[in-house]
C-alpha cells in the first residue's frame, strides 16, 4: 500500500536538505508566522514553537510586560538566549517574533541552525490583521498604521536576507503553507 503523503510530509533525510534544519517563519508582525506555522508544523509532522510563548514562559512576563519594565533591549536580549536554546533542539517549525531577524547574532545563527523563511505580506494585508487586536507593544500608537508602515520599509531588507520568501496571502491559510512546502523542497544550503 502507498503511503498517504497528503496528511504529513516527512522527507527522508537522503531526499531534502531541510530534512536535519528547524524551519524557522519570519517576518513582519501580522505575516501569518504563528498560524501558518502551527499548520505547516502538521503537514511536516513537526513539533511548532512560538517563540513569543517561549520568550514569556522564561521570563515569567508577557512580551507586552517585558517591553513596558524592561525596554525593548532587555527583550531582544533575552529572544537571542531563548532562540538559541531552541535552535539547538530536533528540527521543528519555529515562528520567531518580527524583530528577531533583525539582530545579526541571531540571523547568523538562524542561518547556521534553520531555513528561514520570510512569510511576506502586503502593508494593506498587515493592517488588517495586527488592527484586529492591541496587544503589539510596537503599535500602542495612536499612529500604528504609519508605524507599521514605516517597519515594513525598515525591516524589508533584512526580511529578503531570509533563505527563501514566501508570499502570506490574504486567503485560506492551506495556501501559504503549500507554497512554504514547494520552496524547501527546492532550497539548498549555501556553505
């Protein structure tokens, strides 16, 4: 009987080059990296990590929290520790927050560890999922669609440093997570 591939893909680790490497989404707030990743997680028959959640579990705050007592240092600080633990665990999905990419230590050693994947979204399509809630420590502003707008600008350039790039659609999620699929299964390792 053939096996059923639909449900989960688990590459053989002669077939993909991702096959030993932690798939790691990143990108702009709002681009889909936590709930593209839980589904892309299943369909790779990987476990799935925020690292937000994580990031909060060590420090007992909420990211928000951790913001507002200690600054946005102390955070990026105590994201690069916890990325690190996480990208020396098996292979998973990792959804990183929308600066951790940003850092060079942690970009280096995401390329060492992972696949990164830029899940790049439009502005329009951005705004209408961040506005949803107000719980984005960067956009507690009365002009947050501007700040947004002028993090997309910043932030663009990094994002296209990621291994692959992925457009996060404004439509069924199933459809960026096939997309995310088809490109690793082209991506090779640069030495």
């Amino acid at each position: 009987m053939a096996e059923d591939r639909s449900s989960t893909l688990k590459p053989d680790r002669n077939e993909a080059a991702w096959a030993d490497r932690t798939v790691a989404l990143v990108g702009l707030m709002g681009a889909g990296k936590s709930t593209v990743g839980r589904r892309l997680a299943t369909k790779l028959g990987r476990p799935f990590i925020d690292s937000d959640d994580e990031i909060e579990k060590a420090a007992g705050l909420s990211v928000a929290d951790i913001f507002a007592l200690h600054g946005e240092e102390e955070f990026r600080r105590v994201e690069h520790k916890v990325l690190e633990r996480l990208l020396s665990e098996p292979p998973q999905v990792l959804a990183t927050g929308g600066g951790a990419y940003l850092n060079p230590h942690t970009r280096e050693m995401m390329r060492k560890n992972a696949v990164t994947v830029w899940l790049n979204a439009d502005l329009e399509t951005l705004w209408k999922r961040v506005s949803r809630r107000n719980h984005r420590p960067l956009l507690r502003r009365p002009d947050a669609k501007q700040v947004l707008a002028s993090l997309f600008d910043e932030r663009r350039p990094i994002y296209e440093l990621a291994d692959l790039t992925v457009h996060s659609v404004d439509g069924p999620q199933s459809k960026t997570v096939t997309s995310i699929i088809k490109a690793l299964e082209t991506w090779t390792p640069i030495p």
